[in-house]
C-alpha cells in the first residue's frame, strides 16, 4: 500500500513537472508583453528598462529556473498588469469561482436527481422521453451558447435576473458569498444554470440508468411483497442504492466544472479565477497564466491522485495491476 | 434502397439476393427517421459551406462589397446595394447570411481538419500500445489516462494559452486534445481482435507484424474509430467556437462562427439579438446534427445490440 501511494506521489510530481516546462516555455514564446505595457510612444530606453525589469532579457532557460525555484517557495512570479504576486491574485479571484462551482453543482443534484428518477421509474411516458431528449441537447449544446441564449431570455427580454457581475456578498460562518444575499442568489442563478446544464444531464442518466436497473432487484421485489407503498419502496430502499454512485460521480465533477467555469465566467462577468485567466491571455500577462495552469494542473492530479488511493483501498485488484505493469 | 420497389421485376428474378454488409448497414442507417434528417440537415450544411462564394450575395470579407450604411440592420432589411439581408447585418455591415455560411467553411474546415489528424495519430498510437504490449503499452496508456483525466476543454484552452492564436495553432491544439479518446478506442478494440483466430492464422502463414496490424487488425478497428470520430468532430467544432468566443481561439481575420458570435455579443444586451443568435444557430444544427448521426451509428455499428 505505501509502495503504491509512493509511485502514485512520484508520478503526480512528475506530471507537474512536466507540465511546467510545457506551460512555462509555451506561453513565453508567444507574443511580445513588453509592447502591451509601455506606452505606444515610448523610447528604446523605456522598453529596454521594461524588458529587464520583467526579466525578460535573460535567456529562457535562466528565466524558467528562476520560475521554478520561486514556484518551489510558492512564489509564482508577479503579474505584468497589476504588479501584484500571481498566486495571491488567483487567490483572490478563487472564492467566486469555488462558489459558482459549487452551486451549478447543488443545481444539477436538486434538478437532475429528481427528473432522472422519473425518467426510470416511467420509461414509456411521453415526459420522460422529453426529459431524455433534453439530456442529449445538454450534452451537446456548446456552454457559452446556452448562456447567451440564457442572458437573452431571463435578462434581455424579461428583466428577472441581472445578466453580469457578482452582486452583493453576504457573510456567513466567516464565508464571504453571494448565495447570503437575495441580490447575489439572482446575480448567481444564471451562471449557475448555464454551468449546471452539461452536469444536469450527466446526474439525468445516472439516476435514470441506477433506477432502471434497481427496479428489477430482488430486494425491490421483497419490499413489494412485504407490502410496502411504492412511494416508500422508492424513496427509501431505490433511492438509498442509487445516491451512492449518483453523489461520487457528480462530486468527481467537481473538477471539471471549475474547468469549464472559464466559459461561464467570460460570458456573465463573474470575477472568479477563469475569467482572470481569458483577460491574462488577452493582455499576455504570462506569469498569471502560468500560475492559473499550474494550479490547476495541480488540482486536477491531487483529485486523481485522491480517487486512485480511495480506488485502491476500496479495489485491491487496482493496486496489484498497477504493480504488474 | 428503393430498388425492390422500383423494379418488382427484377427482385422477383432473384429472390434470394445477398446483402453486401455496406447495404446492410445503409439499410439499418436509414431505419431511423432523426438520424435521416439530421444526416441531411449536416449534408446540407456542408454544401452551402462549400458552394458559399456562388450562393451569398456578397463576399463579406471583401471591403469593397460591404458598407458601413448597412451596419446592424434587422433581419429582412434591404442592403444598400438592392438584395434583401434575411438574417440582418452585423456591426460591420456585413450580411450575416453570407458571414454564416463563409463562417461555416472555417470552422467545418477546422473541426474536420484537428478530427482527422487527431484520428490518425491517436489511431496508430492506440495499434501500437496494443499490438506492442508490455511496458511500452504500459507507457503510453499511462499518459492517455493521464491526459482523459484533464476535460477536453480545460487541455485546449491550456494549448492555446500556450501555443497563442492562429489556424494551424487551434488545430494543433485540438488534435492535442482529443487524440488520446481515439488511442483508447484503438487499444481497447485491438487487444480483443488480436486475441481472435484470424490473427493467429495471419501469423502461422508468416505474415509480417507490420502486415497483420495494418491490413488485418486496422480494418477490423473502423467501427468503433468512425462512431468516436463523429461525436468527436462536433465537439471540436463547438471547442473550436467557444475558444474563439472567448477572443483566445481564431483571429478576427479568420471569422469562424465562433468569432461570428463573440462579434454579436456587445450587441445582445442592446437588443440586437440577430447578430449572435444567427450564427449562434447554424453552429447548434452543424453539431447536434453530427451527434444525432453519430448516436445512431454507435447503435447500428455495435454488434452486441443487433437484434
């Protein structure tokens, strides 16, 4: 077992490695910053103080492990725009963006648990066609066209929800948020939805497929004999089953979905970390691009890491294959 | 298709006619009305994207077809030059009609272009981590793995942060994208074809490795690989319109539909809905209609669910 989480560690840190020298050499060959910087009628001395000022007139390999033996003290280098360290913006910008994740991720469990649980239990009924019809168009329906479409409807045309920015905070428990405030839950709604939708669909099949599947059970067909209610039969001994591999798929998609925030921040000017990012490529202020990706290279190989352990403490067999290889 | 019924005559002579598997299949295909029409709807999509400079009443990237007089007008407003714009004109002037189907033509070409590269090189990574096997096979699933762990999206837009704007960039970025879900789909076919009699026999006859992976193994491959390259191919499509819409995927001189609505978006909050929802809907049929046909082919290539 430690052996197994020794190689796994080994392996994430190499990932990371990896893709430090891939974010870090790729990101400073595009593009020149210096010219976004200075002003346009600036002299040759001007952008040369500019230059060595970034650092940028050192060769790039002397640049990258400078870059590395900051990131090794959790110094990830300074923004070019705002003159403030890259890891403390992002920081910053991380509140907004966990929240949004999280509440697009309550959205998809409260709406797509229940219509995924209808759609198994009347497979036939012209509803849950509906509802499975829908699904696909989830899955396929491009993020950022929902939410203009969605800015449209709710925002443009019927004035119920403003169509940008994060509203009032509230603070709750020492967290600051916009879910404790009437005027921030209708700033979040939107956004939240359009994230949501791809992970409605997802939550829509799991439960239609964990239902479908439970029904034929003998315990099912035990409870029925025992002369239970339908109504209980489902809520209690369905419902238990299936929330178990609905609940630990969704929250696997955690991770993605703060990947995906990136669209949906763009679009609805939410101030989270993605929105960061698209305005730091837009402007190449490169150190809080490479800092945006390597935390979240970070995170996504902590999430695996943490699933591959849970696995192989749950699933021996996953260890021993894994020593096999 | 309509053969037997157009000549009675000539399916009484034989009535015992042997299906090719190609009819076979082309039957099933069209067993399904949605997938009909959507395979159709994409056919259409495609030709008016191919035959857009003979088709649109003007070349909206040529300066001296567009004017500014007719800037932002509202779908079935008539140009200054006489022809009727049906879908309205965008900020620049342009005839949203023709900006469509121009717009089409990069991002199938784009689409298209990072599917198939994709497809072939994660087609003949995927033969040689089956084919290979021990370590190497170790290896390189290892970083196919790795690589499914990150969204596709989130790799993209990582490629683009780093690899900067441009045609040939965004394609690179998507075939670094999605070649991996093709390496998958290779391996996994491939280990269980070359587990089957047919290959053992290839090798008895002295058949060479290269040989037996490549013109026995390969072919036996394609169904899956064709289901995985459709679904995969529309959502490179969308990738490539969304990393556009976020003013990081192509230049504003290669106006994509992705560009196309990012352009319209400063005007949605005005009211002017028709600049982004226009192109918003011909990138919504090119996709979902690429995914219908792709679902129906998953169902009519999988041999475990024939009846």
């Amino acid at each position: 077992m430690t052996v197994f989480i020794i190689r796994r560690l080994l392996q994430a840190m190499l990932v990371v490695f990896m893709m430090s020298v891939i974010v870090f050499f790729g990101v400073n060959i595009v593009g020149d910053p210096v010219y976004m910087l200075v002003s346009p009628d600036a002299d040759q001395a001007d952008i040369e103080a500019a230059i060595s000022r970034l650092g940028l007139d050192r060769p790039i390999l002397e640049q990258y492990w400078l870059f590395l033996k900051g990131a090794a003290q959790g110094d990830l280098g300074d923004s070019f725009i705002f003159g403030e360290p890259a890891l403390k913006l992002i920081l910053h910008h991380m509140p907004a963006t966990m929240e949004l994740a999280f509440s697009a991720l309550m959205l998809a469990i409260v709406i797509g648990i229940p219509l995924g649980l209808y759609a198994g239990l009347y497979p036939d009924s012209r509803v849950s066609k509906g509802i499975m019809a829908a699904s696909i168009f989830g899955f396929s329906l491009p993020t950022f066209w929902v939410g203009l479409m969605l800015i449209m409807l709710f925002a443009v045309e019927l004035r119920w929800v403003p169509a940008t920015g994060r509203g009032d905070l509230g603070s709750f428990l020492g967290i600051e948020s916009s879910i404790f405030t009437s005027d921030g839950l209708s700033h979040i709604f939107l956004p939240a939805l359009n994230l949501a939708l791809l992970k409605i669909s997802l939550a829509i099949r799991l439960t239609r497929a964990g239902v479908r599947e439970a029904m034929g059970q003998d315990y099912v067909k035990y409870a029925r004999a025992k002369g239970l209610s339908t109504r209980r039969i489902i809520l209690v001994h369905v419902m238990k089953n299936i929330m178990i591999p609905v609940v630990t798929v969704m929250g696997l998609e955690f991770g993605s979905l703060i990947g995906f925030s990136v669209v949906t921040e763009t679009i609805f000017a939410w101030p989270g970390m993605g929105k960061l990012l698209i305005d730091a490529i837009l402007q190449l202020d490169r150190p809080v691009v490479v800092a945006y990706l390597m935390i979240i290279v970070l995170f996504f190989v902590l999430i695996n890491l943490i699933i591959d352990i849970l696995y192989s403490i749950l699933d021996p067999r996953v260890r021993l294959q894994d020593q096999g290889a | 298709m309509s053969d037997t019924t157009a000549n009675p005559a000539l399916s009484a002579d034989k009535p015992a006619k042997v299906e090719t598997p190609f009819q076979r299949f082309r039957a099933e295909f069209f067993e399904s009305k949605i997938a009909t029409v959507a395979l159709a709807i994409f056919v259409i999509i495609v030709l008016l994207a191919v035959l857009a400079p003979w088709i649109t009443p003007q070349n909206p990237y040529d300066l001296g077809q567009v004017s500014v007089m007719d800037g932002r007008l509202p779908p079935g407003s008539e140009a200054f030059d006489g022809y009727t714009m049906w879908l309205g004109s965008d900020g620049a002037g342009r005839d949203l009609y023709s900006a469509i189907l121009y717009g089409l033509r990069i991002s199938l070409t784009v689409g298209l272009a990072s599917g198939v590269i994709a497809l072939l090189i994660g087609m003949a990574i995927g033969l040689v981590a089956a084919y290979a096997g021990g370590r190497i096979e170790a290896i390189i699933m290892r970083i196919v793995d790795l690589q499914l762990s990150f969204p596709a999206s989130l790799v993209a837009l990582m490629m683009v942060a780093a690899l900067g704007k441009g045609v040939d960039k965004i394609i690179l970025a998507l075939v670094i994208a999605q070649w991996a879900y093709y390496a998958r789909t290779v391996r996994a076919t491939a280990l269980v074809e070359r587990s089957k009699e047919y290959v053992e026999a290839a090798q008895c006859l002295g058949i060479s490795r290269f040989r037996i992976v490549f013109r026995h193994i390969l072919p036996n491959c394609m169904a899956p690989l064709i289901v995985v390259g459709t679904v995969q191919t529309a959502s490179a499509i969308s990738l490539e319109a969304t990393l556009s819409f976020l003013g990081v995927g192509l230049p504003q001189t290669e106006p994509s539909i992705g560009v196309l609505i990012a352009n319209g978006f400063e005007y949605m909050l005005s009211g002017r809905y028709w600049i982004s929802v226009f192109p918003g809907l011909a990138l919504l049929l090119t996709v979902v209609s690429i995914n219908l046909v792709g679902d129906h082919l998953r169902d009519v290539l999988n041999p475990r669910l024939k009846k």
